[in-house]
C-alpha cells in the first residue's frame, strides 16, 4: 500500500490525464474550495508537467459563502460579479479545460433563510448560463471530483473516532476512484469500456420508455424522445479529446422526452442541496410535470429545488447504475450527489443534455425542446436506485423486457 501523499498525487494526476484529459499548449482553470489546497497543488504541477502553459485556480470558501448568504443586504444576495463569470467564458474560448474540486459540509446552510439562499442560486446561475453552455454542448474538456473536509468527514462517518473520520473519507475516496489499482490510468480506461459497451447495447435497443417499480413507492413510466443517445463515463469534446465528466463515474445515462413522465419516484439516499439536506422525499409526475411533492427533511430546500423556473419541474436525465458497484457496496452514504448518484440509479430535475440526442449540438434551444428535451437554469440528481428496483425496457410495440433486477443489470 502506497502512502498518503503517493495516493494524493495518483488522484490527482488522475483527474488530469483521464478526467480533463489536459493536452500539451491548452490551459488548465480549477474551480476549488480553499479546503482542497492540498490537492489542487498537485494537480496544478501534474498539469504543468503535461504541457499546459498555464493553470488557472478559481478558488472560493465555505465560510465566507455562509457569512454572505447570512449576514449581505438582498440586494447583495441577487447580484453577481460579470468580470467573473466572463473570465470563465474567456477560458472556455480558448479551449481551457475546467478541472472541479467539490470539498463539502453538507450542513453548510443550515438554518439560513431558505429565501435569501434562492436569490444567490438564481443569481449565479442566471450570470454563469453562457459558461455552463459551453460545459452543457461538451465544448470543453470537464471534470468533477472530491476531496475530504472535516465537516463532510463527521458526517459520513459519526461513529468513527474523531481523529481518524477524514482519514475514513479519504479511504473511502481513494477507493471509489480506483487510485490503489496497479495501473489507474489503464483501469480508468477498461471501466470506461465497460460502462461503453452498456450503453452500444441500450442503443441497439431503441426503447420507447422504462418503466420503474419498487417497493419503496417508485413506479413511474418515463419516455424517451426519437433519436436519443445512451452515454457513458467517457465523452470527447468539439476537438475530439476524450474526458470523464465525473469522477467517479457508475452511469450509463440519458435525457428523457419531457412531457412523458407519469407515476411516482420515491429517494432512496439523502440529497445535498445548496447546503442543506433533503431525506426520504417523494415526487408525483404528470405529463413530464412534478405535480406534488413531499420530504420528510428539507421540505423548503426540496420546493425551494422545483421551484428554480418552470424547467426545474422536469427531467433532464435518466441515469442506470447497478446497485452493486464499489461504491454502494461500501455501504456508505456519503451526503455527497457526485458519490451517492454512483451507487444507486438516478434521475435529475433541470436541463437535459444536448448529446444524448442525435444532433442535438447542432439544435437551438427551441428545435432541443421541440424535440422533447427540457431547459432549466438547474440540474440536480436525486438516487432512487433500491436492492429490489425492477426496470422494464418498452419498444415501441409496447412489449417489454427486463432491464434491471434486483437492483442490478439484467443483461
């Protein structure tokens, strides 16, 4: 077993060379938490030995995040800097890769004026939409990835002693993303070949739905629009360079048709959202539309979530992932979307991605719903993956076959 800082350097040499896969000449923007200092450098001098002329870190920080969401003037709440958000859509310009490093404290907001957090949210998103369109169309490399920080650490891990709780989290990192394999980089590529010839075998069957059931309250039918495309953990960019949006990635996904989403979705994990956690919710749709809606922790956050803009009512991706994956196996919650959405099949209120449609980069945002896929400003996963989940694949027919049992793939 390596040591700490062998690992360290492993991780982040991976979220460089297979997550945003930097080229030599293209620059490299990190978007970071200052509690991710540790990493970050590492990945900065990983990229600079690639070849990238220059690393640019963003960083920001939990505290002052709270202090301005609990103690700035509303005025303050609905404004966002533009020479920041156009920074981004510079680098994008360019041909950056974005590299980001997510450090949380899922209880970050608690107790914060669900309002005043809303105009904040609204706020970013509205004045960083052009950078996400960039990210949205995959017309740059991006990734996603996780470090440790005490707070996420004491409550992933309450049971542990206090001393060894964010040594737990790391472990638990470390092997969700494969760092302790004898060659990560040649693992990331097999397991992005597995997760491929998945989706080739959706695509070959053309569904016209799925349809879910468990006995946690989820049956729902969801169609999926003519012409949509299965993806996997490995895209390319508009220059043809291959990157991992998440690491780590279990998922096989695509965008549904927005009106035809009908029954109930129960959660079967906690939900992370701007700060405060949301547990054991429930969604009813009708026609593609969330209709009612109920959580037995974090009901404001929860509506606070569907009521983003009239797209936050929709779905914007299906995702299928067998309940019996390193991550779920290790039988840890992690109050974090990037990890919980990989142990446990998902689906996402918000935009849908233009990629899983056939020419949908081409597509305005008018011919993309047209089509049948959703705009939002948001886009946030919610697991409903269970030991029992059963998912029937519908042709056009209207005869089915098993997709999933028993939580995990049927073929």
């Amino acid at each position: 077993m390596k040591n700490f800082q062998q690992r360290l350097e492993r991780y982040a040499a991976l979220a460089v060379e297979v997550g945003v896969n930097v080229q030599p000449g293209q620059k490299l923007c990190i978007i970071a938490p200052v509690a991710a200092a540790e990493f970050v450098r590492e990945a900065v001098k990983r990229a600079y030995q690639l070849g990238s002329p220059y690393v640019h870190v963003d960083w920001s920080d939990e505290s002052v995040t709270r202090a301005r969401l609990e103690f700035s003037p509303e005025e303050g709440l609905s404004g966002y800097p533009a020479w920041h958000a156009q920074g981004r859509v510079q680098m994008a310009e360019e041909g950056a890769a974005f590299l980001v490093v997510t450090a949380e404290d899922p209880d970050l907001l608690k107790g914060i004026d669900s309002a005043r957090i809303g105009l904040a949210v609204k706020a970013q998103q509205n004045a960083l939409q052009p950078f996400r369109n960039f990210m949205l169309n995959n017309e740059v490399a991006w990734s996603i990835v996780a470090v440790p920080t005490k707070p996420w650490a004491d409550k992933v891990f309450p049971d542990h002693a206090d001393g060894e709780r964010v040594n737990a989290l790391w472990e638990a990192i470390f092997a969700a993303v494969r760092v302790d394999a004898d060659e990560p980089v040649a693992t990331w590529r097999e397991h992005a070949a597995g997760l491929r010839a998945k989706a080739d075998r959706l695509n070959e069957r053309r569904y016209k739905a799925l349809r879910y059931r468990n006995e946690s309250g989820t049956d729902v039918s969801i169609g999926l629009p003519e012409g949509h495309i299965w993806v996997s953990a490995g895209t390319r960019n508009k220059q043809g360079t291959a990157f991992i949006p998440n690491m780590p990635t279990e998922e096989v996904f695509t965008s549904p048709l927005r009106t035809s989403v009908n029954g109930t979705v129960a959660s079967s994990k906690p939900l992370s959202y701007n700060g405060n956690l949301i547990d054991r919710f429930a969604m009813t749709f009708v026609d593609g539309r969330v209709t009612s809606y109920e959580a037995e922790q974090g009901q404001e956050a929860l509506r606070q979530l569907i009521e983003t803009d009239e797209g936050s009512h929709f779905l914007g991706e299906i995702a299928l992932v067998s309940f019996h994956s390193p991550i779920s196996d290790t039988n840890v919650t992690f109050y974090n979307t990037l990890f919980d959405e990989n142990a446990a099949c998902h689906l996402a209120l918000g935009f849908a991605f233009p990629f899983c449609l056939e020419g949908g980069l081409s597509l305005s945002k008018e011919e993309l719903r047209e089509r049948g896929l959703n705009q939002s400003l948001t886009h946030v996963d919610f697991m409903i993956g269970t030991p029992d989940l059963a998912i029937d694949g519908i042709r056009e027919d209207g005869s089915s076959e098993p997709l999933f049992r028993g939580g995990n793939w049927a073929f």
